[in-house]
C-alpha cells in the first residue's frame, strides 16, 4: 500500500505543474536559525541558547552564554560549565571540568543528570607513598596533591581495574571510586585512542575537558541520524515530530512521458529506489548506533583495528577454526607474533547487538577465567573481534567428541571439577565482581574454552546484560539463549522472574553435561521426554545406580556425585531455590559427606526438601 501511494504521489508531480506553496519545516528555520555566543560555537536544534525561543530546542538541553563563552548549567554542578565542543552527529557536548586536579579524588560520574551523562570514564584510587613510585600504563604518578606539601608523601593515581596489583607495600590507598575521563571524543582527538590509564589521566590534567552526552525521548537518536547522513534537523510543530532537512540543489521537475513503456520504467525505478533507500538506511542507523557505542568505550583496553589490518592478521581468512552463532572465527596472528582467534560478525544479526554486547563487558574486564578481548574493528558494516588464541578448543569438543574419546586420555574427574570451579569462579565475576552486574545468558560448552593446561574461559558475550548489582532482575521480550541450556523463567513468567539465576541454571546444565559426556538435548533422539538427562542421572543418584562411567573409580566417584548434586541443585525450577554462583563455589569445595541431596528439579516446590544453607 505505501508503494503504490509513493507511485501515485510520484506519477502526480510529474504530470502537473508543481504549485508553490511554503513549506511549514522552512518556518522552523527562519524562526531558529543556528545561533552562538559572538564568535564561539554554533548552536542549533536540539540544542538551544537561552536567548532564543523555547521551541527552538528540547527541554533540558538549553545553553547560555558569557561573551564568547558557552555555558551548560547543571544541577550536579556548583558552577556552569564551559562548552568547548559540540558533537551533533554523537550527541556529545565537550566541558570544561573546571579543575585537571586528580587530588581531592574526582568524580566526574556525579555530574549526570536525567539528561546529560558522562562518557568514557574509567576509574582511579588514590594512594599515598612513602617513597618514589614509578609511572606505568596503570599509575599516574607523581600526582600533586596539597596533603603531599604537608605528610611529605608521594602520592599517584592508580587504575583501579589493573593498577592496584603493581602499588608497592609502602603504598596505602587514600580513597577510591574516583573517575576520570578515559579518552576525549574520537572527532577532536583521535590521537589519544590508544592511550592507557596513566596517559589519559595526564591529558586530563591538560585539558580539564570531559564529554558529556545528551538523550532526550527519541528525537535524540533521529537527529544524530540526519546529522549523520550530513542534514540539519528541526522540530514539526505542527506534528509534535522532529523531520531532517536534506540539503538539496535546486528542485528538477520531470517531465511525464505518455507512454506505457515510461510507465513500468518509472514504477520499476520507484520500487528500486524504495528497496535501495529501504537497506542503506537501516544500516546506517547500526553503524551509527556502534560508532555512538563506541564512543563511549574506546577508552578500553582493547585495540582498534581496520578491515585491512583484519585480513593481514588472519592471512585473508586462510584458517577456520569453527562457526559461532554470530559468525565465523578465523586463526590469526597479530604483528608481534600473538596468536590469536577473529571472529567475524555476520552483518544480519541482530543489528550491532552482538558486537556492542562484547565489547561493553569483556572488553572492559579482565579475569582469569574470561576470555580476553585484544581488539576489534568496526568498519561500516563489517564487525570483527580479536580474542586470545585457546590452543584446546571448546569444552564442547573435549566432553562429546567421539574422536576425543578415541584418540586422547579423557579427562579425569580431578580435572572435570577443577574447570568445573574455574568456571563458576568466572561467572560468580560477572555477578559480582564487576561495578555493574553481567548476565551472560548463553552458557553452554560451546562458549567454555580450554588453554594448553585445560583451565577454562567464558567466552562468546553476544547476549549477555548488563544491570544493578543490587537488583538483577531484567525484563525480557523473548527467551534468549540455546534451547537446553534456557531457565524455564526466560520461557515462562510462571517460574519467575528473569535474573543472575537464569545464569546458574544454564551453569548447572553444562555441569551435568561435563559429568556425564551426555548432551542434555540430542537432536539424533526422537523422544527427548524418554531421555530427559536430568531426571535420568537424579533417578540413579536417589537409587545409587550406575551411571555408566566405566572409566570412574574411587575418588573419582565421588567427585562425580558431588558435582551432580550441585548441578541439580542449579537446575531447580523455581530460581529462588538455586544457590547464587558464590554459592555454588563453596558448594564445589565441599566434601561428599557435606553434600544434601536437592529435590526434583522438575517438580513443584511443595515436594522439595529442605534447601536451608543454600
């Protein structure tokens, strides 16, 4: 329907005279002209100075000015803020902090408000020092501090995510949780986009400056697009609406011709357009959606890296080492000789989710049993991330390959719960080791890899979540996950809400997997009623029959058991009868002897036992 009226509006202009008549966005412009404060910045919609009208911009993101000056006040702010840069295509004002100092300790993050948040923060403690400490990626030091003229101490700033394992004894911390920014915005510094802590930390001290990013409703995020795509935007009052103003030549009028032969051209030219316009937009609209993320997170550990520099480090994608679910990963090697795995992100999926996702939580994080994220590219449409090489592979293929099984030593239990603690060890991270709380929400032993001593790493963040540590619950619009692995609450509100407990169900599926070499979903059966993995190993727990583990003697049995109860324990339906993932790690370091049997994960609550101390 829309086509055919596209064609009759289009089949109308060319066989009549084109009236003139005003166009109502125009009156918009000629009553907000773009305007500033004598010679300094051009503002425009959505922004607004305080001498121009209320319409000419949206509430919340008004400006004002003191000679040349512009100035943003807020109410986290004792004084306005001068703005010294303006990023209408990334929503980002660039303000002047006041003060470069890092002693006191700053904490920039205190000046968000409803509308305007801080962008690409990292944060330091300060510590104070008996002797001299030495600079390096992580320390800033020494950092001037007007206690220091009076103790006689040295004092530096100390990234608080890597640096605080390299302070000397003789160190003692001040105060944490201070923040500062990690980078400035990538147009007007593109130089720093490599720099470590201590470098940014430094050229904050230069610069004072601090970015700042605006989100009002949706109108935010349509006029980022048209600034994109090199527009003006303005707002319909009439509508209620922002609109884009494409700056265009002057008007071509077409002349219809008579024919039949016209008519299918015009109408197959209309439909083309239509489809071409259709696509370019909408990938558009993702890459801008991650060049705004990415805004916000390049001050990250992890490296930039262009398409070209992709195809040298994995020799044009020569070695394929398997296919994810978002894509294929490659082997590579980077200039100075690390091996590494490049997973190439299909540009179908889930428009920029999955590269965004990876990048917000293990690019930001480092943890023994995460994988690490190196770099990543982001080049138009194709997404690429770098992760340290695991010469082991998956778990998957060390529990169920059949070749494994055949060729190689299979993996004792001693080993099976020592991967098995690593990786609750990893996850109970993401729940709670980290400043907000990650979900991963695809546990499975597709995304557990193994180094060249077996220890294991999560890997594959595409779906995972970030929320509140004091409160995990998350609402969902569909399950995500693979099917095995999925708590019943993602399926069903009736088991549930959905949070970190969704994570220890699929945890408690993997343990039962690694345990018993069987998958608990197999497509080569039919009737998976029949072989419902958990009901068939809790049925010979309870009945102490065989669970068929030929290779399993001794100690090794009962390792066996002790792992099962804990993954049982995690698989209960109702998520307030599953232990926390802090919780399963002491539960994995128990004795047999200490272990209670759980009850049925698949019944009602009413048939449970006693869940007291877990």
């Amino acid at each position: 329907m829309s086509v055919l009226f596209f064609f009759l509006l289009l089949l109308q202009s060319t066989t009549r005279p084109a009236l003139s008549k005003p166009d109502p966005q125009e009156q918009f412009f000629a009553d907000c002209p773009p305007a500033s404060c004598g010679s300094g910045l051009q503002i425009r919609f959505p922004l607004r100075l305080r001498s121009s009208p209320p319409s000419c911009g949206l509430e919340g993101l008004e400006l004002s000015c003191r000679g040349n000056d512009t100035l943003l006040s807020l109410p986290t702010s004792p004084v306005p803020l001068r703005v010294s840069a303006v990023n209408y295509r990334l929503c980002l004002l660039t303000v002047d902090a006041g003060t470069g100092s890092l002693c006191p300790i700053r904490n920039l993050s205190s000046l968000a408000t409803s509308v305007y948040t801080p962008q690409s923060l990292r944060d330091y403690s300060l510590v104070a020092c008996r002797n001299e400490i030495e600079p390096g990626p992580d320390v800033a030091a020494p950092v001037s501090c007007p206690a220091g003229d009076a103790d006689g101490a040295t004092y530096a700033a100390v990234y608080s995510y890597g640096g605080m394992d390299l302070v000397p004894s003789h160190c003692t911390m001040v105060s944490a949780r201070g923040d500062v920014p990690a980078v400035l915005d990538w147009d007007y510094a593109p130089e720093y986009r490599h720099y470590g802590f201590r470098e940014m930390a430094e050229a904050f001290v230069r610069t004072r400056e601090v970015s700042l990013s605006w989100s009002v409703s949706g109108i935010d995020a349509d006029c980022a697009r048209c600034e994109e795509e090199g527009n003006m935007c303005g707002f319909d009052r009439a509508r209620n609406r922002s609109f884009c103003r494409r700056r265009r030549g002057p008007d071509v009028k077409l002349i219809a011709g008579t024919s039949i032969g016209g008519f299918v051209v015009l109408l197959s030219v209309s439909l083309v357009l239509l489809y071409i316009f259709g696509k370019s937009g909408k990938e558009k609209e993702t890459q801008l959606k991650v060049e705004r993320f990415l805004a916000t997170y390049k001050s990250t550990k992890p490296t930039r890296y262009t398409y070209s520099e992709i195809k040298k480090i994995t020799k044009s994608f020569k070695h394929k080492l398997g296919q994810g679910g978002f894509g294929s990963v490659y082997e590579g090697e980077l200039p100075n000789g690390i091996p590494v795995a490049v997973k190439m992100l299909e540009k179908s999926k889930g428009e920029g989710e999955e590269f965004i996702n990876e990048v917000a939580t293990i690019g930001r994080i480092h943890h023994v049993n995460i994988v690490r994220l190196l770099g990543f590219c982001s080049e138009g449409m194709r997404h690429a991330l770098i992760y340290e090489f695991l010469e082991n592979g998956s778990l998957e293929k060390v529990i169920f390959s059949n070749e494994a099984k055949r060729n190689n030593q299979p993996l004792n239990m001693e080993k099976v719960q020592d991967i098995a603690i690593g990786i609750a060890r990893g996850i109970e991270y993401l729940h709670q080791g980290c400043d907000q709380r990650i979900l991963h929400f695809d546990i499975k032993p597709h995304n557990i890899l193994l180094d060249n001593n077996f220890n294991p790493k999560i890997s594959d963040f595409g779906l995972a979540k970030l929320c509140s540590r004091d409160n995990s619950i998350v609402s969902m619009t569909a399950a995500r996950g693979t099917m095995g692995y999925i708590a019943p609450e993602m399926y069903s509100r009736n088991f549930g809400t959905v949070s970190h407990k969704s994570d220890v169900y699929s945890f408690g599926m993997l343990l039962l997997e690694m345990v018993t070499g069987r998958k608990n979903v197999d497509p080569a059966i039919e009737n998976q009623v029949e072989v419902y993995l958990p009901e068939w190993v809790y049925e010979r727990l309870v009945h102490e029959e065989d669970l068929g583990l030929a290779l399993v003697k001794g100690e090794g049995e009962e390792i066996v058991k002790k792992l099962i109860i804990v993954a049982l324990w995690c698989i209960q339906w109702n998520p307030e009868e599953r232990p926390s993932m802090s919780r399963v790690v002491q539960l994995l370091m128990l004795n047999l002897e200490s272990m209670q049997i759980p009850p049925k994960p698949f019944v009602s609550s009413s048939d449970s036992i006693s869940t007291s101390g877990v």
